[in-house]
C-alpha cells in the first residue's frame, strides 16, 4: 500500500486481493475444467473484470478505489495466494492419493 493510504484503499487492494485467491480456489475446485464449469469460472472472472473497469460498478456499488498501483499491488500479492493454494491443493492430493483405497 502507497504511503498515507486511507482505510478505503487498504480495504480495496485487500478485496482485490480476495478475488483474485477466490476465483483461484474455484479454478482449482471446478477441475476438470469442461462444459458448465469451464463457464462459471469465466462468468465469475468475467464479473470481477467487469466491477473493476466499470467506474459506477466498482466505486459506486462495491466501494472500490482502485488505481493502477493498487491493481498490481493487489495482482502481486494475489499471484502468491494463489500459488499457495495450488500448493496447498497439490499438497493434500498427494497425500490423499494413497488413502483412497
């Protein structure tokens, strides 16, 4: 976060944050990735793109200050979530592998 951000952009790169590790979580979830899932993952990263380039959305509805700074703030940050998910994922599924029988 930029020096003196305010609490709104704080939240704002912290939701940005969010998104991009939850639409991750789903990306992991819907796989194998075919037919209807396939689709509600990109109709959910869809929407998220949406809310952000669409100013009345993002700033009207849902109280986003965004700015290219907290874009990839939020995209850095939101990159190593994701990447621990996946190693999360990956983690319980080697474990489990032998379990299953």
């Amino acid at each position: 976060m930029e020096d003196g951000a305010t609490v709104a952009e704080g939240r704002t790169t912290a939701t940005l944050v969010v998104l991009i590790v939850s639409l991750w979580t789903l990306l992991i979830l819907a796989r194998p990735l075919a037919g209807w899932k396939l689709a509600l993952v990109a109709a959910m990263a869809g929407g998220v793109a949406l809310i952000i380039a669409v100013p009345p959305l993002g700033h009207g509805i849902f109280l986003l200050d965004t700015t290219p700074q907290r874009l990839l703030v939020a995209a850095i940050i939101g990159a190593i979530g994701a990447f621990l998910v996946e190693l999360s994922s990956r983690a319980v599924a080697l474990a489990t592998l032998g379990h299953g029988e």
